[in-house]
C-alpha cells in the first residue's frame, strides 16, 4: 500500500469468524482493526452462550 505522500506501509487486515459448537460460523467481522471490534465480539460471544 502507498500513502497519499508516495511512502509504501504495509497494513496487517484480519477476519473474524464466531463459530458455534457445531462447526457453523454464526458471525464474520469484516477486514478491519480487531481492536475496534473487540467489542462486538465479545458481546457475540456471550449472547451465543447464553450469558
């Protein structure tokens, strides 16, 4: 990836996928910055176990 100022930078992207205990994915979180969906997951998390 280059900036807007011509410096190449490397990003690091990921997905996050909530699978239930039968192997199903039930959630996908897009690419984006874990730390801003953090959140989101463990309040997914805890719902699909019933908490």
């Amino acid at each position: 990836m280059v900036d807007i100022h011509g410096i190449e930078k490397e990003k690091i992207v990921s997905t996050a996928f909530l699978i239930n205990s039968e192997g199903r994915i039930v959630h996908v979180w897009e690419p984006k910055k874990i730390e801003n969906s953090i959140d989101d997951i463990i309040n997914a998390v805890k719902k699909l176990k019933g908490m």
